[in-house]
C-alpha cells in the first residue's frame, strides 16, 4: 500500500493504533502523522505534520533523532532505540497527554522508494514508561535486603568492585568494615526469631545514623554488616568505627518491653597498593573481625 493513496479505510485503520506512526523525510519533515490516539500515553501529534524536526523539539534531542535517521538510512534492517524526553519542552498547541519525563521506544524502518519525492523512514514510536519504571523498581529489590532495607551482598560487592576501580584510576582510599552482632544467638534462643529480626532492623537505623547514606551499608547475610568508606584516612575510619561500635552499645533495644543489650565486634581493613579484588579486602576485614571476637568482642580490630 502506498501512503500517498491513504484511503478513509486506511486513516481509520491507523487512528486505531494508540502509538504515533509516523513517516519523517531525511531532512527531518514530518511527512505523515497517524495513529498516537491514546490520550493517556501520548500528546496529539497530528500538527506536527509538514514542520522540521527542528521547530519543534529541542536541538541536542533533534540532533540525537537525525543521527537515527541518517543511519536507518543507510541500511535495509529495523533500528530500534530506546530515549528519554521531556514532553513539556516539545512545542504543540495543545500538551495532551501524560506529561512530564517520559521513556520511548522507537522502531525505525527504511522506506525502499521515495515518498512525497523524498528519502524517508517510517517510525513508531511506544511509550514504555511504565515499563522502565518496573524495571528500575525490581533492579531496586534485587539489590535491597527485605528485612532492613539495606542493600544486599550482590550490591555491595558490584559497588566495593567500582570503588576499587576509582581507587587505582585517582588514589581514592577504601575501607571496609565487617561487623557482627555479639551474642546473636542468645538473643534467638532466648526471645525468639522475632527478636533476633528486631535487633537486626534496629542496629540497621542506628548504623545508618551515624554512617548516613555517604557510604555503601549492606547486610552482608545472617547477623553480619558490611560497609565500605570512600575518601577517609585510617584514623577517621577508626574513629567512625568506634562511634558505632559505642552508639550500639547505648542504643535502647526495647523489644516487648524487655531491654536487649546489644554490642557489636567490628573487623577493618584497608584497600593496598596492588589490590584489586573486594574478595581480598573483605577477607582481611573478615579475619580481623574474628580477632576482636577472639580478643573478648565489643571492639574494633583492623589488619
């Protein structure tokens, strides 16, 4: 079917579609506007027809479009692509639609003969905001642990991995501190599992408030904590490790009106000249961890 002998019947055919089907001439002239009629995901599109890119959208995004264009052009296959675009900032008459930040697909075909007298490629476009956000929101739970809302081992291991990598790029220096709860399994046996999930959530908060969030904090599994610290020396690490390992220790761990006394061993380590790998650093903070426990716990121990 040639669109320059749409008929009523294939108008109609194409205003049933909810996604915007579109025929751009090589210049960037929005030759044909069909299609795009579900308000919910889209602006109307129809008076685009006959304008320039360039008219209507802004330069750097009407230059990321062309290149698109350019390069379909000089193929025979389907160009798929994915783009962001704020749909406040595209000039129609009449904003419509979602508005907003929004997520496009668009699936870009080359017309094999001229059309209107010009080279030109035929482009839907589809709205997968909806889709991006869920798998932004389920990448999110992959790397939160469900009962503290920390991050999870999986994440700070990718996170210690691209600060190692800064590390040798600039020098940046990285620690990693291991922590377990002591006497963990007392509190299990004694109260409950409930109880041990209590003490878990609590120490969470009161790590994250005298850590905030300028470091990567993650539940590394079980009663175990691990939290690495970008851009401090040794003696300003030693110092936040023993603020912690105090605010544990004074911390109220209420739980069913009985107070738990909670302490905590911590393990340090420090990033080396020659070390690449988070399982070496996570190692010595490991066994560093185990000396503090060997030594009477409630303490800090670096190697």
């Amino acid at each position: 079917m040639e669109f320059e002998a749409l008929s009523d019947l294939s108008i109609s055919l194409f205003n049933t579609i909810p996604d915007p089907f579109f025929v751009i001439s090589e210049d960037g002239v929005y030759l044909e506007v069909l299609g795009g009629t579900e308000r919910s995901l889209y602006d109307d599109g129809a008076p685009l027809r006959g304008r320039n890119i360039y008219e209507f959208m802004e330069k750097d995004f009407a230059d990321f479009f062309m290149d698109h264009i350019r390069h379909t052009l000089q193929g025979t296959t389907l160009n798929c692509f994915d783009y962001q675009l704020e749909t406040g900032k595209v000039d129609l008459p009449q904003l419509n639609g979602p508005g907003g930040i929004q997520w496009f697909e668009a699936r870009m075909y080359p017309m094999h003969k001229p059309y209107q007298g010009h080279r030109a490629v035929t482009v839907m476009i589809i709205n997968i905001t909806e889709r991006r956000i869920l798998q932004q929101r389920l990448r999110e739970l992959s790397y939160l642990d469900p009962l503290t809302s920390l991050a999870n081992r999986r994440y700070f291991l990718e996170r210690v991995t691209e600060e190692l990598r800064e590390h040798h790029l600039n020098g940046t220096s990285v620690h990693v501190m291991l922590c377990d709860i002591d006497h963990f399994k007392a509190v299990n046996d004694t109260f409950g599992h409930l109880a041990g999930d209590f003490v878990l959530k609590e120490f969470a908060n009161v790590v994250k408030q005298v850590l905030k969030q300028t470091h990567t904090i993650a539940r590394f599994g079980g009663d175990e904590f691990v939290i690495s610290l970008v851009g401090m020396t040794t003696e300003q690490v030693m110092q936040k490790c023993e603020q912690l390992r105090i605010a544990v220790q004074e911390y109220s761990f209420m739980y069913e009106g009985h107070r738990l006394f909670v302490q905590v061993s911590i393990g340090l380590s420090q990033v080396i000249e020659a070390e690449i790998e988070v399982n070496s650093l996570i190692g010595r903070a490991d066994r560093a961890l185990y000396m503090a426990k060997e030594n009477g716990r409630n303490q800090v121990m670096l190697l």
